[in-house]
C-alpha cells in the first residue's frame, strides 16, 4: 500500500508555521543587534517625530 501523501491544507500549515519561525528568529537577530547599538541620547523624542509627522501632514493636505 503507497504511502499516505500529506493534505495540501497540512502542507500550507507547515509552511506557515516555518515561515512565522523564520521571522521570529530573524526580528529576534535584528532586535539584539539593536539593542546594542541603541543611545538614547541619540534616539529621537517621541513629541518630535509625532510633531514631525503631524506638520508634514497638515501641509501636504493644504
């Protein structure tokens, strides 16, 4: 008897699942590289991008 071949819905499950792996491991990489390299003296204020963002808005709507 020929071996059972796998559902293609269990197929798309698998490479879901290995695809989310394989994001996690990559953010997770990214995020230590970050933390490294981070300066908070250095970082942007949260007021100033949001200030930022909004001027830039405002004036493009105009």
């Amino acid at each position: 008897m020929p071996a059972k071949r796998p559902s293609i819905k269990k197929l798309h499950s698998l490479i879901k699942e290995a695809l989310k792996l394989e994001e996690d491991i990559t953010l997770s990489a990214f995020a230590k590289k970050r933390e490294k390299i981070f300066s908070r003296t250095k970082a942007l204020k949260h007021d100033d991008v949001w200030n930022s963002v909004l001027f830039t808005e405002r004036k493009s709507i105009r």
